[in-house]
C-alpha cells in the first residue's frame, strides 16, 4: 500500500533499534516523530560546548556484555560512573546509602556499627508487615534515612504522601556496607561522548529509512492505519485506543535550565532534593556527564507533575489499579495483528536503556523475517 513494510510511531530508543535492525534485515522503514527532533527523551544538544540532556539525565549501564557491545558501535562511552548525592536542607549525604551515608549520619565507622543501627530503628515497626511505602521503607533502611532521604523526594515524586503510596513501590532499597558511592552494580556504564542523539542518527541512517518530524500520528490515525500493514507504536498505549477503557496514569516532568556565568556550579552531575523546601527533585549539572572544562555551566531543574492529557507522559504510575487497567489494554492490543506496542509508554512499564534495546531487538527477532 504505502510501499513500506513498516511505520515507526516514535523516534526513540525502542523505535530507533527496530527500524534499524528491520532495514538490516532488507525492510524499507518509515519513522515519524512527533517532536520536532529524532531521539525521543534520551535526546542531547551541545549549548556553549555542552551535552546537555534534554528531557532528563541519561546514564547507561548494563551488566549485560551483548548489549554493551551493541550500543558501544553507534558511539564512545567515556568513564562517567553515577555518584548522585543528596541534599537535605543543606546537609550532603552520599547515595545509595552506604558507609559515608551512615557516617554522616550517625557517626558510624564500621559496617557492624552501621547495620546495628539500621535494625535499632526497624524495630519501631514491631515487626509489623508494611502496608505502605512509609513502612516499607523504614522496615528497610530505618527511620532517620527514610525521613531524611526518602519521606519527601518520593513524596515531590509521585505527588502523594508515602503513607497513601504502596509498599510494593520500593520492594527493595540500595543498602550499602561499604564506601562504595557507585549507584550502580552493572559491569558496564558511561555517558557516549558527544551525546545520545548521534546513536539515534546514526541508527536512522540508511537508505531504507524515512524520517519525518513535527508528524502527529493521531492527525491522520485513520490514513495511517490504512496505508501500512505493519505499525511499529511507541507512544501511550491508552491513547491510541482512545482512552476507551480509562486513562492509565503517568507523572510528568518540567524542567528550567539555566546557562550560568561560572565553570562549577554544584560540583557534581547530580544533586538529588530530598526535603519538602525544595519544590523540585533535583538538579543536573550537564558538563560533569563528559567532565567538562568550559568557563560556563548549564543546571536542569527537575520538578515531577501530575500528567493531564496534553503533557508529556515521562513514566507509568505502576500501582494495582494502574496495571490491572493496563492488562485490559494488552488483551486489546494482542487482538491487533498490525500492530506492534513497544517502549516504555507502548508497554506501561519502566524501562531503563539497556533493557529498551533487549526489548527492541527481541521484537525484531520475533517480527522480521
């Protein structure tokens, strides 16, 4: 019909790795994106010699070799390795919580000293079994890290109090008995030097991809539907059925950013706001993603919303009612042969980078021929 064997909704990690591994495997491809830029959230443009991350910091890690192997071809990885800190009324603490957490905190030394006060403050709990995220995560790490640390940065986060958020949320917190501040366990990790956009170009660059932009798949559905066989969608699953069963939940994110008139503003690529004063969750400070040099500094504010139609969805509220909605839209979407739902917003979970990549190679295994 349209002379394409596949149309790809979304310029993304998920859309990106798809068409380009289908114009590999000999398929002509179209890509449209409704922003005016391919590269989806992971998206960086260079202002005053800066990367900077657009929609939000994007540090990649994999444990995972294959993986590490495949998104290393599109671009050079520097060393850059995730030590956020916290700031808490002006007080610095190391994440994830390890010894020089501990120390801060409570003078600790040892990690025997340090568990001994993480199971001193359990017992407030009574070995109660939590019912929510508040005493899930005091049965976890304790009450001063959860008041300090937790209580108000997940409370910006989500826009609700811990004590109405369930427990299943933080399953698990990153508790550390050593002077490690590597958020991160993976083998791998790093930032690719120049950014995340040229991956995604350079993915798109074949003869057999065509990529428009500024493109609202919702404009011309109808026409879509009928031109292609095969559609590759990566936008919100809800909305492509019309929202007919309801309106699953996100959270939305603004952000502010700032050119600033010195080399160093923060000293670290990411501060995290863990107290209630502060209206956003934290700051990005670009140039410390590639180790910049520059006589300027370019700083994110990052403040977490509730989504309404019209905003962009960032990433699902994956509570009971949430996913139990979005099960009744998988059954529909399983009926739809023409069509493929891909990435985080097509399949209502929180994807990190190297899992979006597993996914889309999957999918291409499972789907081109």
């Amino acid at each position: 019909m349209s002379g394409y064997d596949y149309l790809v909704v979304g310029s993304g990690l998920f859309g990106a790795v798809f068409a380009h591994e289908a114009a590999l495997k000999g398929k002509r491809i179209k890509v449209i994106e409704k922003r005016s830029h391919i590269g989806g959230n992971i998206y960086t443009e260079e202002t005053e010699g800066i990367q900077v991350h657009k929609y939000g910091a994007h540090i990649f890690h994999t444990s995972d070799k294959a993986i590490w192997e495949y998104i290393s071809q599109f671009a050079e990885f520097n060393r850059y390795t995730n030590s956020p800190i916290a700031n808490y009324k002006g007080e610095i603490y190391n994440l994830p919580f390890n010894m020089n957490t501990f120390n801060k905190l409570w003078g600790t030394v040892t990690p025997e000293q340090a568990a001994a006060k993480i199971e001193e403050q359990r017992a407030v709990l009574g070995g109660k079994k939590p019912e929510n995220l508040e005493e899930q995560a005091i049965s976890l790490v304790g009450t001063d890290i959860y008041e300090k640390l937790i209580k108000d940065y997940t409370e910006k986060q989500w826009g609700k109090p811990c004590r109405e958020l369930p427990a299943f949320i933080i399953r698990r917190l990153p508790v550390r008995l050593t002077y490690d501040n590597n958020y991160f366990n993976d083998t791998y990790q790093g930032i690719p030097i120049g950014g995340y956009t040229q991956i995604i170009e350079k993915m798109l660059n074949h003869d057999s991809i065509d990529v428009e932009v500024s493109v609202d798949f919702f404009a011309n559905k109808r026409q879509y539907l009928t031109e292609f066989s095969k559609i590759v969608f990566t936008g919100m699953i809800d909305q492509f059925f019309g929202y007919q069963l309801g309106e699953l939940e996100y959270r939305s994110l603004h952000f502010e950013t700032e050119l600033l008139d010195t080399a160093n503003y923060q000293g670290n690529a990411v501060v995290n706001y863990t107290d209630s004063e502060k209206p956003f969750t934290r700051i990005i400070e670009h140039k410390h993603f590639e180790f910049g040099t520059q006589k300027k500094t370019l700083i994110t504010k990052e403040y977490s919303r509730t989504w309404h139609r019209g905003d962009e969805p960032y990433y699902p509220v994956n509570n009971e009612q949430n996913n139990r909605l979005y099960k009744a839209y998988k059954a529909l979407a399983d009926k739809e042969d023409q069509i493929i739902f891909g990435g985080r917003l097509g399949q209502y979970r929180y994807y990190d980078m190297h899992q979006v990549i597993a996914a889309a190679l999957q999918c291409v295994k499972n789907e081109v021929k």
